[in-house]
C-alpha cells in the first residue's frame, strides 16, 4: 500500500465522517466517565485489599 493509496483512503474517510449530534455526544462523554470511574474503582479496590492484607 503506497502513500497515495494512503491518502485517498484517508480523504474518503473524511468525506464520510460528520459531526456528532449533541446527543451521541452526550452519550460518548457519559460513557467515557463512567468507563474512567470503573477502572479507577477497581484500582482503588485493588489498593484497599493490598492495605487490608498487609502490603504497603
């Protein structure tokens, strides 16, 4: 796959691409957070189990 290949791929891509509504938006976001807020929940009790077991 050459470059120019690349870059028609590229344009077509952006051809079709268009913004989201607010809506998708808001879900995207919400979405995001709540992902952000499972992992850091996960490491917080991954962290509280190590503490309570006796590591430091």
């Amino acid at each position: 796959m050459g470059i120019k290949s690349f870059l028609a791929q590229c344009a077509r891509t952006l051809k079709l691409a268009v913004k989201p509504g607010r809506e998708e938006l808001w879900l995207s976001i919400k979405i995001s957070v709540l992902g952000i807020g499972v992992v850091g929940l996960v490491g917080f009790a991954i962290k509280y189990i190590s503490f309570a077991l006796g590591g430091v």
